[in-house]
C-alpha cells in the first residue's frame, strides 16, 4: 500500500483543525449557560449591599463632632430616568436579562450624570413600545428605548453626614461614609482649637524596631515585613484632639463642602466649621500644634 503524499497530509491536518473549530464554536453559542460576572463587578454590588444594610440612618451621639448631634441627611432618593441602548442578538428571547446584564448592572456604584449621584440600584427597568425595536441597517443589535427606575446617593453642599475615620494626618482627615464613599476633611476646615498630636518615636527604640522587622522578613517572607512597614507608616502618622484633649477617632459627623467628580468615581470634600467659614494663619510654621 503506497504511502500518503504530503500534500494528502497536509489536506487531513486541515480537515481536522476546521472539525476541531466547529466544535470550539458550537460550545461558546449563544445557548450555553452564562458566566458568572467579572470579578470588579462583584466587587461593586458587594460595596452596593455595604451601603444598603445600614439604611435607614439613625441619628446616633457622635461626641466627638463640633457641630453637635444634628439628625444625618437623607441623601437617598429614586429616579428615573429614559435610555436609548442596544439589545444584542443573544438577548433577543430574554431582552429585560441582557438590558440589565449590559447596560444597567455596570452603572452599580458608580456617579451617572443623568441621576445626578451614585447608583446603588435599578429598582424596575421597562421598555418602552416593546413592538417598535428598531433595527439598523445590516446590525444585528436591535434598539429600543427604556425606563429605569434608579435608587441613587446624591449628597449635596450643606448635607450632613458621618464618616469612620480611617486616616488622619497633619492635612487632613480621611473618612468612609458607609464604609464605602470616600471623604476628606482638610485642614483649613477643621476648628483652630483642634490640635494635631503626632506620634513621637524614640529613635533608639526605631532602629532596634526596624532591626527586628528586617530579621523578622528573613524568617517570615517579604509579604509579612511589608504588612509591618505600612503598620508603622501609618501609626506614625498621629492624630487629632478636640479643644478638651479628647482623641479624635471611630465616627465623625460633617458638612459637605463640595463634591468631586471625576469619571465615575466620587468624592466628598467636608467641613467641620459652617459653610464658608475657614481657619486663618494656617500656613504659619508651627501652626496647628
């Protein structure tokens, strides 16, 4: 029996790697089960939830706040709002799935223009005139518009809110609102009786530290020494006291200044004075001490 010509191998090689295609595309239809959603998008319904298991606010003490116990804004509400999107084919039997899946789940967390604040959730979404999809051209997408019901954050200048405090240093205070949203309090809006306590570190006592973290990174892994620097980093730091001495930690409750938005992350700018107000001499050298 003659043996097969390259150029018969060649045409059999071919043949098997088109069966194998075939079969790659068959697997990834559209008919196959869904995977689950990217890891950063679990991460944001996760934050999402974070901030919906503290509802609803309580007007609890916050001691340690110069502008008393006043009763936290309400900064919640619902919005709707109208959006012209595409449908992909995939979705053409489920069309409510792929408008969520696509359009509306992405926007959990982040600020949205048209709400004028931070999604947390969509609430209801329907389609308007769902006869009257509209095809373009040769595009298989198919277009229609909908509204969506959005529950949304939407603070505003002069809201009180309260903030965990998770850092503070000569310059500012940095806070957590729901342990999600980022604030800060600069220093200029902190009351002139506060005085800012840093932490004093016998210089003997550091080098014998530092000593000891090296020996410890040796014998641990790398991964363990540097939890320990960052530790060291931010105990260093110090911390702020109120015109009684008190140490300034845990909640704290604030005035919004102003609100940052750049993209879709958000960020508020706080006060602990009344709005407008700002400390003076604050550049002088030794001042806040």
């Amino acid at each position: 029996m003659a043996e097969p010509s390259i150029h018969e191998k060649k045409s059999k090689k071919r043949k098997r790697r088109s069966e194998t295609g075939k079969e790659s595309a068959a697997q990834e239809s559209p008919s196959a089960p869904q995977k689950s959603p990217p890891q950063a998008q679990r991460r944001k319904q996760s934050a999402a939830q974070t901030v919906l298991s503290q509802l609803p606010l309580t007007a609890s003490v916050i001691p340690t706040s110069p502008l008393g116990n006043p009763t936290p804004s309400q900064c919640f509400c619902i919005v709707k709002s109208s959006m012209y999107i595409s449908i992909a084919p995939m979705y053409s039997l489920a069309p409510l799935q792929g408008i969520r899946l696509q359009h509306l789940d992405p926007l959990t967390m982040t600020y949205y223009s048209p709400v004028s604040g931070i999604v947390l959730a969509c609430l209801h979404v329907s389609i308007d005139e769902a006869d009257s999809a509209k095809v373009a051209g040769d595009s298989p997408f198919a277009f229609v518009w909908i509204t969506a019901e959005f529950l949304v954050w939407r603070p505003k200048r002069g809201s009180i809110l309260q903030g965990r405090i998770n850092l503070q240093s000569r310059s500012h205070i940095g806070l957590l609102i729901f342990d999600v949203f980022n604030a800060s309090i600069t220093r200029d809006k902190i009351p002139a009786t506060w005085k800012f306590i840093e932490n004093v570190i016998d210089e003997d006592a550091a080098l014998e530290a530092s000593a000891d973290d090296e020996t410890n990174g040796e014998a641990n892994g790398d991964a363990e020494a540097l939890d320990e620097e960052e530790d060291g980093e931010s105990k260093s730091l110090g911390y702020w006291v109120n015109e009684n001495g008190k140490k300034i930690e845990g909640k704290l409750t604030f005035i919004a200044e102003s609100l940052e938005v750049s993209g879709k992350v958000f960020s508020v700018q706080g006060s602990l004075l009344k709005l407008g107000d700002v400390k003076e001499d604050l550049t002088a050298p030794g001042s806040g001490k």
